[in-house]
C-alpha cells in the first residue's frame, strides 16, 4: 500500500506530442506495482491521498513499458481531476 501526503514532484505538464505515437523496440518485463507506484507518487498532488493494493502474486507482464506508462497516466490524471 503507498500513501503520500506533501508536495507534488513534477509538474503538472502535457508530454511533449513526440510522446504519442506508437512503441517502438521490443516489449520487456513490466512490473506493474512498481510502475502504479512512481505515477502515484509522481502524478497525484499531495493533497490528494492515494493508496495501492497490489496481490503479491500478480505476475510481471510482457508490454512495452512506455504505452502502459502513458495509459495508467491517464488514468491517474483523470481521477485527480
């Protein structure tokens, strides 16, 4: 579970337009967990609480990591707004 309270570490800014397109290269192992972890700490503001339930068996994924970054960032995003 991640919790955070205090100031946010990023900005809150749009990825530049060459972020958008497609992957490219192969995919790799994502862990998932981790990668909630850091857009939470990165994208929620500090006023916001957010927490993190992961099942310690959720496996690694076979993904580009970018994509999924981008789409979970959305996600995130529109919740805090």
């Amino acid at each position: 579970m991640a919790s955070r309270g205090g100031p946010t570490r990023r900005p809150w800014a749009p990825p530049s337009s060459d972020t958008w397109g497609p992957s490219t290269g192969p995919a790799s192992d994502v862990d998932l967990h981790e990668l909630m972890e850091r857009l939470l700490e990165s994208d929620v503001p500090g006023h916001i609480r957010a927490r993190l339930n992961v099942d310690d068996r959720v496996p690694l994924i076979r993904a580009h990591y970018d994509a999924l970054q981008r789409a979970f960032r959305n996600l995130v995003r529109n919740a805090v707004e």
